[in-house]
C-alpha cells in the first residue's frame, strides 16, 4: 500500500508546478512505459496494478529484463495516481531527460506557436519522431509538453526528442532558417521548396492559427491541397503531413 503522503507527490507530478519542484513527471499506459522501457533508463518508479499484474506476466517480464524495479499496488491507489477516469494499471515516474542546447546546426526545426491542446501537442510530438525531425521549440502559452494528456498522446516520442520551452520564433530567423507555414490561401506546395536550406516548420493554434505579426515574416506559405471535402484540416494533421513533405529531403 502506497502512503497518503507518496500519493500526494506522485499526484502533484500532474500539475506544472508539481513536475518542476520534483524535477520529475508521469507516464501511463502499456505502451508508453514499453517504450520507456525499451529506450530510457529514466524510470525511477514503476508502479503495476494488482488485476494488471494478474492478466499481464508478459509485461512483468519485460520489466524484469530491462532491470526496471516496479511495485505492485492495489487498484484503489492505482485509481488515486492516475491521471485517467479509468486507469491502465501502469503507471511510471520518470526523470527528465537532459537537453542539450538549441542547435542551429539541424536542418530541420519544428517550432509550435502557442498550441495549448494536450492531444494536438502529443500528436505532433508523435510525428515529429516519426520523421527523425528531432529539435522542437514551443513559444509562450504552448501546453506544457510534460503535461501527462500530452506524454500519453506522444506515446513515449519525449525520448527521441529535444524540447525546448518559451522560445521566440525570432532567433531562427536570426540563425539562417527559411521559415514556412501553412494557410488555406497559401500559394506553393511543399515540394517546391528549396531542400538544401535550413528549414523551421512554424505551426499556430488550433483556434487562431499564426498571428498575423508572425505570418509576415514566414518566408513561405504552403497550402495543402484539398483533394475532397472539409471545412480544415486538425494542426495535428497538417503539421503531420508538411514533416512528411521536409523530412524526406
């Protein structure tokens, strides 16, 4: 049985606040602590559910081959650390990984103004390992990227990645980066883009998009053309397809 006091640490790992103070966060879900498993030492609690445990020995078993330590706990207290309404039954407390400084040596940058949807944040993290685009930026009021919607959306990506927090746009524009977008009015496509260049993908938030300020100073605009119906396209969707069309160059 986990402590009252245990659990209110591990509780406050859900809050911004709480994740600083501890220098530490919270992953959930089978597959996101496999992930972890398989690539990271940066676990440094497990704990497992006592169903979970039961219906699960395969997954006990991987721990134990990754020398990954866990705890077997009641399902009340699963439910009590859980950031889910119905919890998975695996839940983990990591260490954040260390990150190296900007790096304007990459080709490739993705920078997300102001994305404040957990889901739509975690998904883009997601494509963003999936296309080895490896350097992230977030601006001010961006979601935290540790905010535990976001790492169960991402699906373990963090490990792949370098985030970086509270950046202005600016300084890629300063350090050589042609800087693209996307607009429904947009006039080029994504393969007319120079290749050989140092590029920054600029993506805005679901409601607003890019404002204005920061639109003009896009180098280019690409649309995404409209094969069937829609009113739009999800800026998880989008920013998915536009690394597609950078990382393969």
């Amino acid at each position: 049985m986990i402590s009252q006091n245990r659990v209110k640490q591990i509780q406050s790992l859900k809050t911004k606040k709480g994740r600083k103070k501890e220098n530490l966060f919270m992953i959930e879900g089978a597959r996101c602590v496999q992930s972890y498993l398989k690539k990271s030492k940066l676990i440094k609690e497990l704990f497992i559910s006592e169903t979970f445990a039961k219906t699960n020995k395969k997954f006990l078993k991987s721990c134990e081959k990754y020398n990954t330590a866990y705890s077997i706990v009641t399902d009340k207290d699963m439910k009590n650390i859980s950031d889910t309404k119905t919890p998975s039954g695996i839940a983990g407390i990591c260490a954040f990984k260390p990150n190296p400084g900007l790096d304007f040596e990459s080709k490739r940058w993705l920078y997300l103004y102001e994305i404040s949807d957990p889901g739509n944040l975690g998904s883009l993290l997601r494509s963003a390992a999936w296309f080895n685009i490896k350097n992230i930026a977030l601006s001010k009021n961006s979601a935290d990227p540790f905010n535990p919607k976001v790492i169960r959306s991402a699906t373990g990506a963090h490990i792949y990645l370098n985030i970086h927090q509270d950046i202005e746009y600016e300084i890629f524009l300063d350090h050589g980066y042609c800087s693209i977008g996307t607009d429904q009015n947009g006039t080029q496509k994504i393969e007319d883009l120079d290749y050989d260049l140092k590029l920054v993908l600029i993506l805005g938030s679901e409601a607003r998009g890019l404002d204005t300020s920061v639109k003009k100073r896009l180098n280019k605009i690409i649309s995404i053309e409209k094969l069937g119906y829609g009113e739009s396209l999800n800026v998880a969707i989008a920013g998915s397809i536009l690394m597609n069309g950078i990382a393969k160059k």
